[in-house]
C-alpha cells in the first residue's frame, strides 16, 4: 500500500490540477517532472515547486485580457473559407 502523503501536498496538486484542468494524478505528475529537472526529490521542495507552478498560472490568468470562455469562442469561430462546410448530410 501506497503511504499517505502530506495532505497540503495533495491540495496544492489538487489546486493546480483544477487551474490546468487535468486530473490529480497528472498536476503531480507534472510537479515530479519539474523537480526531477531540477534535481530535487524531497516532499518539501516538491511542495514549492508545486506553489510556484500555481501561482504561475494565477498570475497568468489574471493578466490575460480574455477569459477562457472567449478564447474557446475565438478558437470556435469558423474561418471564411470554411464557413460553408458541411460535418454530416
């Protein structure tokens, strides 16, 4: 059995994982390949990899001057050239 981890471990990582919205399992995985980059192995410097990453994309969602949902909107617009193209019969 696998050992219980830090649980403000797992909430940074939960945090992070609903900001990229991806599952628990892949924002950690992520913050394993950003420590195992840099090096380290330890739960503490797992832990600050894992709050700098987040308040990354804090700080990156606040300065964006679109919200998601416009740039969804944006990337769902269809091109002129496309605009008379037919899915299904």
């Amino acid at each position: 059995m696998t050992p219980i981890e830090n649980h403000s471990y797992l909430k940074i990582c939960g945090e992070l994982a609903n900001h990229l919205s991806i599952s628990l399992a892949s924002a950690r995985r992520q913050v394993d390949i950003h420590a195992a980059k840099q090096g380290l192995r330890d739960s503490a410097s797992k832990m600050a990899i894992a709050k700098n990453m987040l308040d990354d994309l804090k700080m990156k969602r606040n300065s964006d001057e679109d919200p998601p949902a416009k740039t969804l909107d944006k990337l769902l617009e269809a091109l002129a050239a496309d605009e008379n193209f037919m899915v299904e019969d």
